[in-house]
C-alpha cells in the first residue's frame, strides 16, 4: 500500500515537474518576439476633432475612430464598477491573467459544446488591453499564450487605474464609438458623469457584441444583457437591492444630440477642415488629433443663409416651369413600387409620393408610408401658365415631388440651378455664414470659395473707384452713346452695348453707376486707362492677373464668391485691407491652443468658456494698411447707396435700412449675382449653373440673386438698427442736380466731393456735414465693428 502511494506521489511529482517544465519552456520561447508594452506609456489614442460655432454650437466631428480620450481620474466610480462587474469581476485581485476563471471557464465550456451553446471567454480586462493594443484578434493557441505572458507583465508594470484607462478608452462600443466617453454621447447625448446606473450598465454590455447589441433591431436582447450587468453590479456589493430593481425596471431610452446644440454648416466645415489640414501639413494628425477648432462662423446666420438661398434657388426654379414627374409606376402594390423608386438627391425635406387619382382641382397621392393626401390646383399653379385642369398635368401612376404645408401638401421639384452665399464682418474679416451649394450631400463643390465666374456688372464699381480715385469728380457728365473701341494691331475692334441696347444719353457718372449703363462704364474706363483699373483689380484681390482688355470693365474676368465680397468689404470697412477666414482658434487634446488668429497680448482672451471653451472674445483692434483712400471709397460706398436707393438694387428699399450694394449679370446672363453691405455686415450672393449656361433673356442679379439678399436681411438684420456710413473729413458733401450735375441750393441729390477737389467752388453751394442728417450719411467718428 505504501509503495503504491509512494509510487503515485512520484508519478505526481514528475507531472508538476513536467509542467513546470513545459511552462517554463513555453514562456521561454515565447517571450523572445513579444510586441514591445512599453508603447502603452506613450498612449495617445486617436481622438475625434471637433468643430465649433463660436457661439459654441458643433458643426461637424472628423476622425478615423470616433473617441473622446478622458483620464481615468474623470470616469465616475459607478461607470467604473460597472466594468468590473460585466467584464473582470477579480480585476483588482488577480496579476493580469484569472486562473479561477480560466479554470472555470473551462468546465462551463465543456457543458456548452455538449449542449450546443455558445463558448464563453474568460479573458480579464488587462488581456482585453493587450489583445485590442499589442495583439491581432488571431484565434491560435500562440496568440493566446502571448496574450497571457504579455498580461502577467503588463500587471507588473502598470498599474489598475492605467489599465482601465487604457481599456475604457480604446474599446470599441458600436455605432462607430471608441471610449466610454464618445459611447455615451452617441447612445445618451451626456457626458459621462451623467449617466445614470442603468445607462453605464448598458454601455458596460456593449463590447461583448458591440455591432448586434442595438437596441433599435434587438431591444430584448439589449435590454437582457444590460440587465444582468446590473444585477451582477448587485452581486459584487457595488449597488443595493433597490437601485438594482430601479435601475432593471428603467427602459433604454436612446437620445440624440438635440438640434439646438448643433448647427449645419457642411460647407463651412470642410472648408475649415481643408485649411487645417494645409496648416498642420498632415491629414493624419486632424483625423486623429481631437482638435477643437473654433470657426467664425454664427449659426443663426448660418441657418438664414442657407434657407434664403435654398428658397431663392426653388423659386427661380419653379418660375421655369415642371419639367416632368420622376417615374410612373403601377397602381397595384403602390406603396412597395414607391419604396423601390431610387430617392432622388437633394431631397432634403421634401417627400416622394405617387399620384393615386386626378380630378380638374385636385390630385389624390400616396406616400411611402402608405397616407395619403391631396394637392390643390393652387399649390400646382407654378407648373405652367394658366393651369385650368390637374389632369393636363399630372396623371395616375406619375411619380412626384412634394412638401408638405398645413392641411395638404404642394407640387415641388428639385431645382437644377445651383449658388452660393457668404456673409462677412467687414472689419474683422469673420466669415459668419458660408453656403456653397443648395445641398452639399450631392455636391460637395464650393461655389463660395471654389467656383470661377464671370461678375458681370460687379466689376464696374471698381472701375468706377479707380476714376474716383484719380480725381474724376461724381458729377462729371458722360455720354451714354455708342462707342466703338480699338483694342490694337490686329485685333477687332469693340462695340460694347447697355442691356436692353437703348442709349439714354448725357448723365452724371452717379446715374451712370446707379443704373448700370455699360456705355457709361467704359468711357469711365477709357477715361481712366486700363492700367489703373488692372492695378485696382489686382489691388482688391479680384483677380490676379486680370486681361489688360476693355472687356473686362464689364465683368469678363473671372472670380471667385469669396473674393469678390472680400473686395466690398474693403470699401464697407471704409477701405482697409481685410482677409476673409473662418478659424478663430485650435486647440490639442490637452486644451492647448496652437493657433489663434490674432497672438498680439490680450489680456482677457485666455478667458474661455469653462465647459466647451468655444466662447470667442473680441479681439484687439489692429492698424491695418489701406487698399484705397477714405475718401474716394466714402464716394463709391454713396453710389452704391445710390444703386439701391434709385437703381438697380431699389428692391432692397423694402428692408428700410441703410445699405449699399450692387448686382451683376454677365454676359448671356450665365451668371447672376449680388453683393450688398451695411457698415457692420457684408453679404455676397450668386447664383448659375454649374455647366454654365443661359438663366433666361430676362435673369438678371435684380430679379434673380437679390431676392436672396432681401430674405436673408429681412429676417437677420431685422432687429438691427440701421447704421449710417460714416463721412470722413476729406469729403464736402454739397446739392447737386441729378440730371446735370450742377451745385444747386435744392439739388436733388447730395453729392459727395473731395475737399482738394472744391477749393474753387462757391461757398454758397457747400453744406456743412455737421449740419444735416442724410439718409447713409454719418458724420460720427467712431468706427464701427
């Protein structure tokens, strides 16, 4: 008996031996190409860059992993114990590896391969580190035992609370979440100290199955597992019998970011996004760097411009007519025909529908999900002139556009015509709202900053400045006659034509402007010379290097939205130089800035917003150099008053406001556009095909682009007062007769004249500034921003 026991003893003792051995060996010979753990130190997750408003709205978020990285100092203790409940009960107990779980694992395994059910794993917390970080997810006996050495040594090394940061942060949570922090935004819309126990329970569930635990396709599944992660967090002493039993009866209530929190300004964005990256010289870096950008952008205005110009650009549309219905499709089975019908781009808020039935007055129609409703003749009216019967229109089958209005829903389509629209602080060079598209999911072309067209008319109060500046007084008489231009040896010669092809005869270089007389414009200019109007183009960043031709006085060079408005807003800000930019300030994932677009001191810039730290503060006034004197762009800001009070823009009337501005067609009326400004707002607009062509022989910037302007003024600039421009002491301002251009004592216009140009004229004839109030006329001394 003793020999049998002693044999078995021995037997017993060469197995550990063995064991021993071949464990030894094992952790010998792997441990030779394990990954290097000492990466983990330097851990500096790839985060997700944000954009803001500077009214602290976000506007988009960029990055390959989407991940707000958070120290494990800021992770509430109940998010942390419900970790440690779901997924490593022992965490803080075992060296990295769990030999009782392994163990137990084992066996349970046994029982569930016999019993055809799922395998369970019996990884820790600190291998789930080492197999997301240093390891593949290979599924072999090598990459396992790896895993468990390179865990065991980890252990050593780090301690607990580095390895949950490592964990909490890296982990991956479905719905393109990496981190507790950026799961709890886009399942909660809270930061993490807000969650509550279910809600932390219900994210501690997610990485078993992070991609099927939805609960929008599974919400009992979802709800089960959630479940047992509290009642687990019971289980280990972490929460009482009763906050389980409150937090298990909780639904799952998902929750979106709530719209006030955000704006959309996808244009903006990835013009921001382009400069960044430019700026930083590396795409990486922005993708994966957790920048906060904070943009000039205003997200009221933002949202006026876009809506004015989506209804500018449908109303131009609809003018044009219907052009056909999308499809016509079987009445049999509607609603599943509808559902198959490819959804036109740029939908947007607009719906498809199938018309079900057509009487003289009316249009019955279906919708995908299965309603049905009806469209009034009335809301049909655009489609064609003089509309008597929906049936010679619409017929059953036919496929359409609609949007609905209150009690029924109207015919729309999809306008074809595209533009854009960008709104500036003229001083600062702000870009407060920027649209450069009617819907920037179809086309992401930007045609504020992107998009070359001819200006047209635009053009001509540059001319018109260059002669202002070259003394040429605002009451000279020109002739609005045909002319005829030599443009040199072997070239034709020109013949330039007034819109509607009329001459209107002699008239004050003012009139000239304010109507837009082209004959007018290019006596200006030849009066001028064409160096000088290339040197003032060149000089207001229009075009670089513009043709040294006389076609171009008229708008045959090409530009940009963005800088043509720029070039008005060096004339609002009284004509110093300013740059349009949209980004205010950068900061790195720690909150370091490493940009600000003005570093001069400022002693109260550091004093950010506490909770975003997207609050922009003024910044320092600074003494830039002038494009143009005051005092010739004091005489053209008066005729481009003049252009709205008695000329082409005389539709912006209705706002009651002080505003000058200027519209611009170009040749064929391919383009259209118009710029307007006060002295605290620039606002640039234009609108044309993408493949230029022919808006319509009567398109023009007056009937086409300003109705933008208005709309968006109206409801922006409603509330504002209305601000004069401001008369700089080197301008006289003196009666003049509209027609000649004679000083009278009851002239109907005051004019603006230089004081080194009126030393000859007669005192009777000069009003003193102090003493009137004009319309657009101020005499105040301060600037305004």
């Amino acid at each position: 008996m003793y020999k049998s026991l002693f044999f078995f003893l021995k037997i017993f003792a060469i197995l550990i031996l063995l064991g021993c051995s071949v464990t030894a060996y094992i952790i010998y010979h792997y441990s030779h190409d394990l990954p290097d753990y000492s990466q983990l130190v330097r851990y500096y997750p790839p985060s997700v860059t944000r954009i803001y408003s500077r009214d602290g709205k976000l506007m988009e978020e960029y990055a390959f992993e989407r991940r707000v990285f958070v120290p494990i100092n800021n992770v509430p203790s109940s998010l942390i114990e419900s970790f440690i409940a779901a997924e490593d009960k022992n965490f803080y107990n075992h060296p990295g590896i769990d030999l009782l779980g392994i163990v137990r694992a084992a066996f349970l395994n046994i029982s569930n391969y016999l019993h055809n059910r799922r395998m369970e794993g019996a990884s820790t917390i600190t291998q789930q580190v080492v197999k997301n970080f240093l390891l593949t997810n290979e599924v072999s006996l090598e990459r396992k035992i790896k895993e468990v050495i390179i865990s065991y040594m980890i252990s050593r090394v780090f301690t607990k609370h580095q390895i949950l940061e490592l964990y909490l942060n890296q982990t991956f949570f479905g719905r393109g979440a990496y981190g507790v922090a950026a799961a709890a935004q886009n399942y909660f819309n809270k930061s993490i100290e807000e969650l509550t126990i279910a809600e932390s329970a219900f994210i501690a569930a997610l990485p078993k199955a992070p991609s099927e635990l939805n609960p929008d396709k599974n919400y009992s599944r979802v709800k089960a597992r959630r479940d047992y992660v509290i009642e687990r967090m019971f289980e280990d002493g972490y929460i009482t019998r009763d906050t389980m039993k409150e937090a298990i009866g909780s639904p799952i209530v998902l929750r979106k970011r709530a719209k006030e929190e955000t704006v959309t300004a996808d244009y903006y964005a990835a013009q921001v996004r382009e400069e960044v990256i430019k700026m930083l010289n590396s795409k990486e870096e922005f993708y994966r760097g957790g920048l906060t950008i904070i943009t000039s952008l205003d997200a009221q205005m933002q949202k006026l411009a876009e809506n004015a110009l989506r209804k500018g650009l449908r109303e131009f549309d609809r003018r044009h007519g219907f052009r056909k219905p999308i499809a016509n499709i079987p009445l049999d089975h509607w609603q599943e025909a509808l559902k198959n019908i490819p959804t036109p781009s740029s939908l947007l808020e607009y719906k498809l529908a199938v018309v079900l039935d057509v009487s003289d007055n009316h249009a019955k129609i279906g919708l995908i999900d299965g309603s049905k409703a009806r469209i009034p003749i009335i809301e049909m009216q655009w489609a064609r002139s003089n509309l008597k019967s929906v049936k010679t229109l619409l017929k059953k089958g036919d496929v359409i556009v609609v949007e609905p209005i209150k009690d029924c829903y109207a015919l729309r389509q999809i306008p074809e015509i595209n533009g854009a629209i960008m709104v500036m602080n003229p001083h600062t060079g702000q870009v407060l709202a920027s649209v450069g598209g009617y819907d920037f999911s179809t086309s992401k072309f930007d045609r504020v900053t992107q998009a070359l067209r001819q200006p047209g008319s635009l053009t001509k109060t540059f001319v018109y400045l260059a002669a202002l500046e070259n003394g040429v007084k605002p009451n000279q008489i020109f002739n609005d006659g045909p002319i005829e231009i030599m443009q040199g040896p072997g070239m034709p010669s020109w013949r330039p034509k007034n819109y509607e092809g009329q001459f209107l005869g002699e008239m004050t270089m003012r009139t000239g402007f304010e109507k837009s007389r082209n004959l007018i414009t290019v006596r200006v200019a030849t009066a001028v010379g064409l160096t000088k109007i290339v040197d003032i183009i060149k000089r207001f960043g229009i075009n670089n290097e513009p043709k040294k031709v006389y076609s171009m006085v008229l708008g045959s060079i090409e530009t940009t939205l963005s800088r043509i408005t720029n070039a008005y807003a060096i004339i609002a800000n009284g004509g110093k130089k300013v740059e349009p930019h949209f980004i205010e300030l950068i900061k790195d994932r720690n909150g370091k800035i490493i940009y600000r677009r003005d570093n001069r001191e400022c002693f109260s810039c550091n004093i950010l917003d506490s909770d975003l730290d997207t609050a922009i503060l003024e910044i320092p006034k600074e003494d830039i150099y002038r494009v143009t004197d005051e005092a010739s762009d004091y005489q053209i800001t008066s005729f481009l008053t003049g252009a709205i009070d008695s000329g082409t823009g005389y539709a912006a009337r209705k706002l009651g406001k002080i505003i000058a501005g200027k519209t611009g067609t170009s040749n064929d009326s391919k383009d259209t556009w118009f710029i307007g400004f006060t002295p605290k707002i620039v606002v640039g607009s234009y609108v044309g095909y993408d493949t230029p062509k022919e808006l319509g022989k009567k398109a023009t910037g007056s009937n086409v682009v300003l109705p933008i302007f208005i709309d968006f003024m109206n409801h922006a600039y409603k509330d504002e007062p209305s601000l004069p421009f401001k008369v700089p002491d080197s301008i006289k301002l003196i009666a003049v007769d509209r027609i000649t251009g004679k000083m009278i004592p009851d002239g109907t216009v005051i004019e603006a004249f230089k004081v080194n140009n009126i030393q000859m004229l007669e005192n009777d004839y000069m009003i003193d500034n102090h003493d009137i109030f004009i319309p657009g006329i101020s005499d105040q001394s301060q600037e305004i921003y």
